[in-house]
C-alpha cells in the first residue's frame, strides 16, 4: 500500500463569491466523503487549512533565519486542504480524487509519498 495525498487548491481571486448555501454544502458534502474514507480504512489523516494571508515561511539558511509573513509561493492558486490516505495504487487514488472533487467543488491534485 502506499500513502497518496490529495491536495485541494483553490483561487479566491478566480472563483465566482460563494454563496453562505453553497459553502455549507461543499463542508457537508466533505464531511460524508471523510467519513467514508474513514469507515473504509483508507484515512490516515486530512484537514483543512487557513487562508494562505496568515502564512509565515520560514527560510534558513547558512545560519541566518529569515522569516517573512505570507506564503512561500507567490501564485494564484493556493494550497487549501488535503487528505492523507493509504490505498493500494494509483488507480485507486485517482478514483477517490475524483470523488474528492465534486465533494470539495473544486480540483484535487494527486501525489504518492515516496518510498521509504
């Protein structure tokens, strides 16, 4: 088995304002999907993340500790959320992703850890 994340990433800038109906629908929709994972053995871990705007990077460096307020990466798109979870292969992550999608409202990226 192999441990697969999968990663929401959302744009506050492109996507059209949500709706207080719509937001609360997306967290229901999350909410069944998780416990399904869960019922199903496959959850390691997941959770949402706060807006990237109270991000601290820190960078160090030879010695010195920079540490600058705001994310790492300077983009549109923006970690959100994610799912941690041990599945047989990448078929298996892809399907889960799918259903992941249409649960978050928004894409899912793939990723396998690498092997120890």
């Amino acid at each position: 088995m192999t441990q697969y994340m999968l990663a929401v990433h959302h744009s506050p800038d492109a996507l059209p304002p949500q709706t207080p109906e719509l937001m609360q629908q997306a967290f229901q929709q999350v909410d069944a999907l998780n416990t399904e994972m869960q019922k199903q053995g496959i959850w390691v871990f997941g959770g949402g993340l706060e807006d990237p705007s109270i991000a601290t990077t820190v960078s160090a460096h030879e010695g010195e500790v920079v540490m600058t307020d705001g994310p790492f990466a300077e983009t549109k798109e923006q970690l959100g959320g994610f799912w941690i979870l041990e599945l047989p292969d990448l078929d298996a992550a892809l399907d889960w992703a799918k259903r992941a999608s249409a649960a978050c409202m928004g894409p899912v990226e793939v990723r396998p850890f690498q092997a120890e």
